[in-house]
C-alpha cells in the first residue's frame, strides 16, 4: 500500500527528476573531492625541494585509505544508517554535507600547513607519518564519514521517489552525474595545481567552494521533501487510508543479516569496488610508470573511466528497468574487470594508446555493476529499513576502500613495476565473479526477482 501511496504522489515526472538531480549533484561535488587528491600523488611523492610534500608510497598509501577509517573502525557508518532510518532522510543528508565540508577544510589546512619536518609518531605501533598526512589523512576521514552517509541517503532518496517507475535508470543516472565529479577531480586537478605553481591546495580549495554549493543544493531538495511527506499524510487523510508501520526496529536488524541474497551483494560490493576506486588512486602514476605517458596528461587516461559512465550507467540501467536480467550484469561486469587488471599486471603492449582502450572497458564493466547492484537491493530488503541495509553494504565497502590503498601503496613502495599489486586486483575481479555467480544461484532459489524487469506494468 505505501509503495501505491509513494508511486501516486511521485507521478509528476518533474519533480522525480527535479529530486535526482538536486542530490545528484551534492553527491558530484563530495566524489570531486574524494578523488581531487589521486592525480596529485606524483607531486606530493616528490621532494620539498623540489615543490612537492615529501610523502613516500606508504605515506600516500595510508592517506588514501584513511578515508574509511573511521566509518570502518569506529562504526560510524553503520549508526549512519541507523540514524538514517531513525531520524529521516532530511537530517541524515544535512549532517552529511556538513561533515564532508569540515573534514576537506582540515584536509586542506594538512595540506597547505607549514609543518617542517615535524611527525606525528604512535611508538607503541611503530607507527609514523609526516604530520602534514597526519592532519589530511584525518580531515579525509572525517570527509569520508559525511561522503559515505550521503551516500546511502541518496540511495534511500532514490527509492523513495521512483518507486514503481525507473528506478534502475534513475540510480544509474544519478551515479553518473556523480561520476562527473569523479572525472573532473581526475582529469583536472593535476592540470589546476599546476597552473597555481604546484599548488596542491588549489583544486581541494576548489572543491571545497563546490560542495559548498552542495550543501546548499541539499537544502533546497529537503524543501521538495516536505512537500512530499505533507502530500502522502494528506493522501492518507482524504482517503481514509491507514499508515502502515513505517517506522524502523532494532529488531529489523535480523531480517537484513539472515538474508543470504543480501550478503552476496555486500560482498560482490566490496570485491568489485576493491578493484576500482583503489585502483584510481594509484592509476595516474601507473600511466607515467608503465605507459610512458607525460605527467601532465597522465591523470586523463584513468579519468575516461568515469566518463564512461555517464553514458553507460543511465543505458545499463534503462535496460535492467527494462529487460532485467540484473544479476547477469553483474556478472558481466566482474568479468569485464577481471580481464582489465590481468592486462595490466601482465604488461601487454605497453603504449597509451592501448592504457586508453583498456581503460574503457574498465569504464564499461564500472558502468554494468552498479546499475544492476544498487537497485537490486529494494527488491531484496524492504523500504523501512532500507537505509541500514545500505549503510552495512558501504560499512563493508569501506573495509576495502580504507585497508586495500594502504596495502597497494606498501607493495607498490617495493615492486614500483606495479605486477604485484595488479594481480591483486585481478584476484579480487575473480572473487567477484565467483560471487555473481552464487549470487544467480540464490536469486533462482529464493525468487528475490533480480532478472526481473523493475518496471511494473
């Protein structure tokens, strides 16, 4: 009855697509920021004399996996989602835009700090970083907690408003246009610190103007959200129906745990994305490394992945909407991506013109998963609760995007040939398409409509 209630009132398609693109781009201007850094690893590994920050590959390593250190070791993703479905998606998408742009303005004071030689040491841990990574690294947690709340804000956003029409495209489009971020951080943030004398400050300064406006983009949709909820309260009223308990239990907890078809998903989530967006992290300076590309261009190979999919996503989307058949996507994709890294660790043909064509694939198998994954979870896990089902998947996720960039920057630290640490990313391709298959396997058994169309005649 509420998904009837939800369809009636969402039917204006101005104000579904008005919703998406609102948080479409909030969602742009914090993966501006999360990937700004990426590009600049070849000027912050560089000494300070020679204008950059004297970071080592362990040192970068451990900033581009602290972005889920918190969300992963202190949990706050998982209560992200709790107080998501606890206080609603108004409040959980505030607090999210306001920690993303606390934590990039303490990233960019690491950043741009005069520290000298100063480090910040754990003895007991062995443990040291330049105290300039040290602050960053912090404020890129930080950042991570808000980008990731976000995150699955904007996926129970997505639900709320297409529920009954094109909610694989409308996924798959606002992934895209969040993607756009993404593409812009990596193909011009490099080109920006440049064209400011190597001032890595330049493009997160940028950024942080940019989600800025996010925040504010954010406020104007909560507007749209008012409306909505006063209209199903006034719909229920008018036609003397009765609310069903929406409302979110502790108790639901174990409905999402005990789901088999879930767990292949935060698994397939995890190996997957394990196999992208640490991989973009070092991809720049694999171009200069492997594919003899110049440094100023090399940060525009990696961000054509991306660029793919916002072209892609929307149409792979449209299909499963259409079609169906999203755990065969799915599958696909892992495939697609399993192939890419094997390519990469074995060193085949190494000119740019070849990185530009495997890096399109790559785009198009970063394109097939996620329009197919993310709305496959509301078919398995119901509307009330649907904010903590995602926030496990990202907490899981999470895992992967913190401890695998510090485990890549360690190996890459002795084998600079990059062989090791693209086998590992194959590995994970191939643990992913064991999952998609398990995955279709269940689907079959337990009926959860996964090769269904999504569009209800």
């Amino acid at each position: 009855m509420v998904e009837k209630i939800q369809k009636k009132l969402s039917d204006s398609a101005s104000a579904r697509w008005t919703a998406l693109f609102i948080v479409a781009f909030t969602m742009m201007m914090g993966y501006f920021i999360t990937d700004v850094m990426s590009p600049l690893e070849v000027l912050l590994t560089k000494p300070a004399s020679a204008g950059g920050l004297g970071w080592s590959s362990d040192d970068y390593g451990f900033f581009a996996g602290s972005y889920g250190l918190i969300n992963v070791f202190l949990l706050m993703l998982f209560f992200g989602g709790i107080i998501l479905d606890k206080m609603g998606i108004r409040f959980a998408g505030i607090l999210s835009c306001v920690l993303m742009v606390a934590g990039v303005f303490i990233k960019y004071y690491g950043i741009t700090g005069d520290f000298g030689d100063t480090k910040f040491t754990l003895d007991f841990v062995n443990f040291s970083l330049p105290m300039s990574a040290a602050i960053a690294s912090l404020g890129f947690a930080i950042f991570g907690v808000g980008c990731e709340i976000c995150g699955i804000t904007v996926s129970k956003i997505m639900t709320k408003w297409f529920a009954g029409h094109e909610l694989a495209l409308a996924m798959g489009l606002q992934v895209a246009l969040a993607r756009l971020g993404t593409a812009a951080a990596m193909m011009g943030s490099l080109p920006i610190a440049k064209a400011f004398g190597n001032s890595i400050g330049a493009p997160i300064l940028l950024g942080a103007a940019l989600l800025i406006i996010g925040l504010l983009a954010f406020l104007v949709y909560n507007i749209m959200d008012k409306k909505l909820d006063a209209s199903t309260a006034a719909y229920n009223a008018e036609n003397t129906v009765e609310s069903e308990d929406e409302s979110f239990h502790f108790s639901d907890l174990k409905l999402i745990f005990t789901n088999p078809g879930f767990w292949c998903i935060t698994i397939l989530c995890l190996l997957f994305y394990s196999g992208v967006f640490p991989f973009l992290k070092f991809a720049t300076k694999l171009m200069v490394a492997n594919y003899a590309v110049k440094e100023e261009w090399a940060g525009i190979i990696p961000g054509l992945i991306p660029f793919g999919t916002i072209f892609l996503t929307p149409l792979f989307g449209s299909i499963y909407d259409k079609v169906g058949k999203g755990a065969t996507l799915m599958l696909i994709g892992s495939t697609m991506l399993t192939g890419v890294h094997l390519i990469f660790a074995t060193h085949i043909m190494p000119y740019g013109w070849f990185a530009v064509i495997i890096m399109i694939i790559l785009g198009i198998a970063f394109s097939l998963v996620p329009s197919a994954m993310w709305p496959s979870v509301p078919k398995i896990i119901p509307l009330k609760y649907l904010g903590s089902a995602y926030a496990v998947i990202f907490y899981i996720q999470n895992i992967g995007l913190s401890l695998v960039p510090m485990w890549i920057g360690r190996v890459n630290g002795s084998d600079p040939s990059y062989t090791t640490s693209m086998s590992i990313f194959t590995g994970f391709g191939i643990a992913a398409i064991i999952t998609s298959l398990v995955l279709i396997a269940i689907d079959k058994k337990k009926g959860y409509g996964l090769q269904k169309a999504n569009i209800k005649k």
